[in-house]
C-alpha cells in the first residue's frame, strides 16, 4: 500500500486488495458476502476515478487529478528504435 499511510489511495493499492480478496475467497478464508462488499467498495472508488478524469477532460486538462491514478511522463520514442 501507499507507504505515506496504511490507506489505500492509487489504483495499485485497488487492484493488491481485490487480488489478495479473490484469493481469500477461493481459500475460504472470507465470505462470498464479504468479498461482495469488498466489489461494492472498490466499484464506489472507480466510479469517482471516472469522474474524475471525465473532469479533467472536460477542463481540457488543466487540472491534475488526486493522484488515484498515478500519472507517469510518456517515454520519448517507442522503445523499438532500429540500429543500422
């Protein structure tokens, strides 16, 4: 998880629960209900990062996100460079 907090608050973070939940599931080690609270939960958090980058879309992207999904600069060129 974010090393600022024990809280959850990027998308990685998201995903490591969720993966670590399914496996609690299939171990039997929580409850279909549990793991059903657990999709609900992670479906609200999604549901703000849309709207969240639907708002920057429409800012034209002048504004920054909160960091839910983290923002890494492009890499120049494709990485397939050919060498003569």
């Amino acid at each position: 998880m974010n090393e600022e907090n024990n809280n959850p608050s990027e998308i990685q973070d998201l995903r490591k629960i969720l993966f670590e939940s399914m496996k609690k599931l299939n171990a039997g080690e929580i409850s279909v209900e549990d793991a059903k609270a657990i999709t609900g939960l992670a479906q609200a958090m999604i549901g703000t990062a849309k709207v969240e980058v639907e708002f920057i879309k429409a800012v034209g992207g002048i504004a920054t996100g909160t960091g839910f999904i983290p923002l890494e600069p492009k890499a120049l060129g494709n990485g397939n460079k050919k060498t003569s």
